[in-house]
C-alpha cells in the first residue's frame, strides 16, 4: 500500500479503493495458501501423495485465492 501510494501521488477516495481492493486480493491469495498448503506435506508425509512441486503450489495458491475470495 505504501509503494502505490508513493507512485500515484494522489489522495483522493478512489485511490483509497483500489490500493485496499488490491491489499485484500492479496489477502485471500495467501490466505488461500496458507489454510490449504498444510495439507499437501502431511499427505507427503503419510505416503499419500509426493511433495508438492511448484506448480501445484502455483495452482493451490491460484484455486485457494480463488475459493477464499
């Protein structure tokens, strides 16, 4: 938020909108991660499934913003 309120320059109401719209995208994308990721190394860890490869971290973190949002 500090960053793009350094770019713009402007304080008006709509800048105030879009910086806390994007802060709260961010949000749901990690939160989306964070409540889900758990799982994926506790199924590596009971032979489940492998560890998870960057790209289903990619995807779980895509659906997990997705869902959460």
């Amino acid at each position: 938020m500090g960053i793009l309120r350094m770019v713009m320059k402007r304080n008006s109401i709509l800048e105030n909108n879009l910086v806390q719209t994007i802060g709260s995208a961010g949000e749901s994308l990690a939160a989306g991660t964070i409540f889900t990721m758990p799982v994926f190394f506790l199924w590596s860890a009971e032979g489940v499934a492998e560890v998870p490869g960057l790209v289903e971290i990619a995807l779980l973190a895509l659906c997990g913003g997705i869902c959460s949002g």
